[in-house]
C-alpha cells in the first residue's frame, strides 16, 4: 500500500488489524463496515481499557488475545496506553519495546 493513492480492495487485502480510538464517537457502528472488507482484528479502546474483537463469520466476537500476536492481550495493551498518560509517550513505547524483547516469544527457525 506504500506510495499509493487508493485501494481497490479487488487486489489490495484489507489491514490485519484496525485500531479505533472510541475518544469522541463510537467504532460499534463501523464493525459491520470493517466486516464486509474482511479485517480480521479489531482492537478497540474505549474508556481506558483496549478490547480487541476478531472476525468471526459475519460479526467480530471480543478476545482475549489477539489471532496475530497471541502472547499480548487487550489487557497488556492498555497497561502501555496507560502508561502514556503517567509517563509519557516515549517512555511508554520504550517499556513496550523492552516488554516486546523480553517476552515475546522468539522464532524457532
């Protein structure tokens, strides 16, 4: 999608994942929308607390954890949004960078 000025979703897939931010208006309204092109993770941040719902059939089913990176939960990922407000947003994305070093899973091959 780099460098590219529309989508024609007939050759361009959908994202992975969405982020919708509920600060102002709510995303519920959006899911059919996100559905019908195909993006199989949603998560939702709403009232300091990061949900993340996944594609399922027709209609996105909430989570724990996220189909892509199964060890980081919604619970994780509001920890580090938090952190922003009390630390800062480098500090916070600094301690996520780590959190992801130490933690995360490494590749078997």
């Amino acid at each position: 999608m780099r460098g590219k000025t529309e989508v024609d979703l007939k050759i361009d897939p959908p994202p992975d994942i969405v982020f919708e931010d509920d600060l102002s208006s709510g995303s519920l309204d959006k899911f059919p929308i996100y559905g019908k092109f195909g993006v199989p993770e949603l998560w939702r941040y709403k009232a300091s607390q990061v949900r993340i719902h996944q594609l399922e059939g027709r209609r996105y089913i909430e989570r724990e954890r996220s189909r892509f990176f199964p060890w980081l939960t919604g619970a994780m990922l509001t920890g580090f949004l938090e952190r922003c407000k009390t630390q800062g947003q480098s500090a916070a994305i600094r301690a996520f960078r780590d959190w992801l070093r130490k933690e995360r899973p490494h590749s078997q091959d």
